[in-house]
C-alpha cells in the first residue's frame, strides 16, 4: 500500500477482472516507531490515509456500476480508530511557512513526532472521511447506491 501505482493497478484489476463489487473494507494500519517515506510523504499518511482513500475511490465507479446493475445496495466501508481521539491536531497550526503545503511539513522528518502519527493519521481518516461523504453528495454522479460509512474500533 506504501506504492500508489500498486493502488492505482488494483482499482484498474477491480474494474477488468471482477464482474460485480457488493463491498470494500478500506483499512490500512502502518504504525511504525521510525520516520520513513513513501511517495514523498511519511509512510504513515502514504498508507494509512493517502492510498487508502486512493484505493476507495478508484473502485467507487465498480461499486455504483453494481448497485445499478443489480439493483442493490453496495458499501464502502472506512476502519478509522478511537485512537484518533489522540491524534494530536495542534500539528495542523504548526505555523508552517509560506511556500511549504501540510503535507510537505507533516513529510518532514524534523517536524515529525512518530510516536503521535498513527494517531494523527487515524484523526486525517476521520477528516477525510467526512469531505469524501460531503463530495459525493454534492457530486454530479449519483452515488446513491453505495453506502459509505465509517467504522471505529478500538
């Protein structure tokens, strides 16, 4: 999950291989003590937030096809975590300069506090959750046959 090409090829095996999708579970749970990258961003964004909302999305059209196809309700199901109750949040008023974006700074290794990350990328779950819900509402495209939800274990 750490290679968006390895997603992007998934969502296209989705779309060629399988004649329906009735649901996805999109979890991803990379907890490391250590600062690592993967496309540029730390390996925890790259995986527990990034692919797997890239993961999510590519196969939304397989979904929606076979809620209409078959007439049923298909679902896209997120695994946040309580644990983002933890995900500390005064990381996003980081004071970051100017010319350098969230990600970017979140990807720096001398900002990065690891121990905080999962937590951080399980809260980035959760807000990305919540505009993913709101851009499908608003969408041109009827999305109505999936039923997206967010689960929260502990």
């Amino acid at each position: 999950m750490n290679s968006y090409q390895s997603v992007i090829d998934f969502g296209e095996r989705v779309h060629t291989q399988l004649p329906r999708l009735d649901a996805l579970i999109a979890n991803a749970g990379t907890e490391l003590q250590e600062f690592r990258t993967a496309e540029d961003l730390e390996i925890h964004l790259n995986v527990n937030v990034g692919s797997t909302f890239l993961g999510a999305i590519a196969v939304l059209p397989k979904l929606q096809e076979t809620a209409m196809v078959y007439d049923v309700q298909t679902s896209l199901a997120f695994c946040g975590s309580m644990y983002h109750v933890f995900g500390p949040d005064d990381e996003f008023d980081a004071g970051l300069p100017e010319d350098m974006d969230m990600f970017e700074a979140l990807s720096d290794s001398a900002r990065t506090d690891v121990i905080w990350r999962y937590a951080l990328s399980k809260l980035m779950d959760h807000l990305y959750f919540h505009e993913l819900v709101e851009v499908l509402s608003d969408s041109a495209t009827d999305y109505s046959g999936i039923v997206v939800n967010l689960i929260n274990p502990e």
